[in-house]
C-alpha cells in the first residue's frame, strides 16, 4: 500500500511541478499589468513570462525539434522543385491569396486542379515551417541557453518571413528565372543555418571554443563552403534555361534564361569537380594532422554524397532531365548543403574546460 503510494506521488510530482511553472509565469505575465515598465522592457518581459508557461524542455527535446526545423526547410524546397517540374508554379496566381478574394483553391477554367493541388500543397508546407521555426524559439528560451543559440534560432523565423516573401514576389513576377533562383538559393541557406542550430543545441552553454584542427584545414573548408555556393548558383542558372519553368503557358509563356544550356552544365559539372576537389584535399590534410575521428567521418560522408549527387545529376543530363531526378536533385543539394554546415561546424566546438587538480 504505501509502495503504491509512493509510486503515484511520483507519477504526480512532474505535473505539480509543471502546473507550479505555468501558475509562475502566469503570475509574471499579469503582475507586469500593475507595474509602470517601458515598453522596450516590457514586451521582453511579457514574452518569457509567456515562454515560461511551457514545460522546460531537455537536451533531447531541443535536438528533436532542431531536428524537425531542418526538415522542414530541406523539405519545403523539394516541394517547391515538384511545384516546378509539375508545371504547377502558377496554380495559385496571386499571393499571399490563391485567387482574388479566397486564399484557397478555387474551380477556374484556365488553371487545372492537379496545378493548384500541388501548389496550394506547398504553400500549407510553409505553416509547418512556421511552426518548427517558431518551436526552436521557445524551447530554447525555455531552456534560458547561450546569447548564440538564441540568435540561430530567432534566424529561422525572420529567414521564413523573408523566404515567403521572396516567394510572392516570385508568383507576382510571373516565375521570373532569377526569382526562382533566388528562392532556391534562400532555402539552401535556412538549411546550412538549420544545422548551425542543431550543432550549436548540443554544446554546453558553459563550454568555451576549442579548434579541433588547425586553422589552414579550417580555412580550406571555408574555401570549400565558398565553392559550394558557386555550384548552387550555377546550379540555378542550369535550371533557370532548363525545360522546367514552372507554368506551360502558350500564351504568356515563362521568360527563360538567354544562355546556352550545355554550356553552362558543362560550367557547373566543372565547379563540382573543383569542389570534390577541395574536400579530398582536406581529407589528406585531416589525416596528416590526426584530426578527431568525428570530423573525419563527417568529411567521408560529404565526399560520398557529392559523389551520389553527381551521379543523379550525369544521369539526369543525359537522360533528357524527367522531372523525378530534378527533384531528387534539389534534395541531395539540400543534403550536400547540410553536411557541409555539420563539416564547418566541427571544426571548432564548444567544450567543457578542464578542471585543474590542485
């Protein structure tokens, strides 16, 4: 009987303590209504008396929803390629409405179902990013971390205002070539972000910075960073005077990009090699300096998914570009990019300092 007892005291000793937490920010938040505070104070005030309403999060909870912020932007940007290959960018053609006068789909003669479908689709996706985005915020404060995570996770919400405004002005434009570029261009930067994030998550906040490779190694995967950029950015290009426009209107058709095509693959294969290049340099300068086996690892992995990606891009050249490997191509860009941001990241952790025995 009072093992039992015991037990259900247990059980019920984390909602009384959550209960306690909530009626204290509660009490926080309305005690600030009694007291004459600045504004530039209060509203500071006001948001962690709401945060504190939640549940203080763990260390695994944080990564999870971490986690779930880079999927979120990886994946609204392999929904916004299926938009493109599906000739589908124009299924909604207004924004932030679908049509004038209603934010969903409607019955239109000049626009399929199956266009707004898939559009409307990817459109309901940025909800969920807005609410991963918003979800790193109050984890994090909850959990009162480090001035730096704070910054990377307010990063992912004012990035998703901006990306959503980038998109309607790509809609308005009529999908422009360097409107979707751009687009594309911003995800790939929420994900590398994303992954900052998550790294930064699993640092203690009371470490301090240690290399863990020499600065050169640091500097050339910097260099590697760099040339990554310029790969997406040929990238765009190749897509922006590819066959997949976005819309396959006869009489308003999508403005193209005026260049030669097999030149500018033939630019960007080159760029890729180059930064192939640069990560296998970087392999045998890790193994030359004995680097930890984390970074090591790390780098195999990136070396092995540019080359996978390389491979579906060759294939979808020569293939005639069909629509499923484009969007298995903007994937592995977003991938590639991620684990060059975990690459980046390991280079130099946070770590507790040593304790000196006296």
């Amino acid at each position: 009987m009072a093992r039992a007892l015991a037990q259900r005291n247990r059980r019920a000793r984390p909602q009384k303590e959550y209960r306690n937490a909530a009626e204290h920010g509660l009490a926080k938040v309305f005690s600030l209504y009694h007291q004459s505070v600045p504004v530039e104070r209060l509203l500071p005030r006001l948001f962690y008396g709401l945060v504190d309403l939640f549940p203080e999060p763990s260390l695994r909870v944080q990564r999870i929803v971490a986690a779930a912020v880079i999927l979120t932007q990886g994946g609204i940007a392999v929904t916004g390629a299926i938009v493109r290959v599906t000739a589908s960018g124009l299924g909604c053609p207004t924004w932030p409405q679908c049509f004038p006068g209603s934010f969903t789909p409607v019955p239109h003669p000049e626009v399929a179902g199956l266009h707004q479908a898939v559009e409307f689709g990817n459109r309901l996706l940025t909800f969920l990013v807005v609410l991963t985005a918003a979800a790193a915020v109050i984890v994090v404060t909850r959990a009162r971390r480090r001035r730096e995570v704070l910054v990377y996770a307010w990063l992912m919400p004012a990035s998703t205002v901006v990306q959503a405004v980038i998109g309607g002005i790509t809609v308005l434009s009529g999908l422009l070539w360097w409107t979707v570029a751009i687009h594309l261009l911003a995800s790939m930067t929420m994900v590398w972000v994303a992954v900052l994030l998550y790294v930064k998550i699993g640092q203690p906040d009371s470490g301090v910075p240690v290399a863990r490779v020499p600065k050169p190694l640091r500097q050339l995967t910097f260099l590697s960073g760099v040339a990554l950029s310029v790969v997406l950015v040929t990238g765009t290009m190749v897509t922006g005077a590819g066959p997949h426009a976005g819309d396959k209107s006869v009489d308003d058709p999508v403005p193209r990009l005026g260049l030669d095509i097999i030149t500018l693959v033939y630019r960007h294969s080159s760029l890729v090699t180059a930064y192939l290049a640069l990560l296998v340099g970087l392999g045998f300068g890790l193994l030359a300096v004995r680097a930890p086996r984390a970074v090591t690892l790390r780098l195999v992995a990136l070396v092995v998914l540019v080359c996978v990606q390389g491979i579906v891009g060759a294939v979808q050249y020569f293939a005639g570009v069909p629509a499923v490997l484009v969007a298995v191509h903007v994937a592995g860009a977003a991938i590639c990019t991620g684990a060059t941001a975990a690459l980046w990241a390991s280079m130099r952790e946070r770590a507790e300092p040593e304790r000196v025995q006296r």
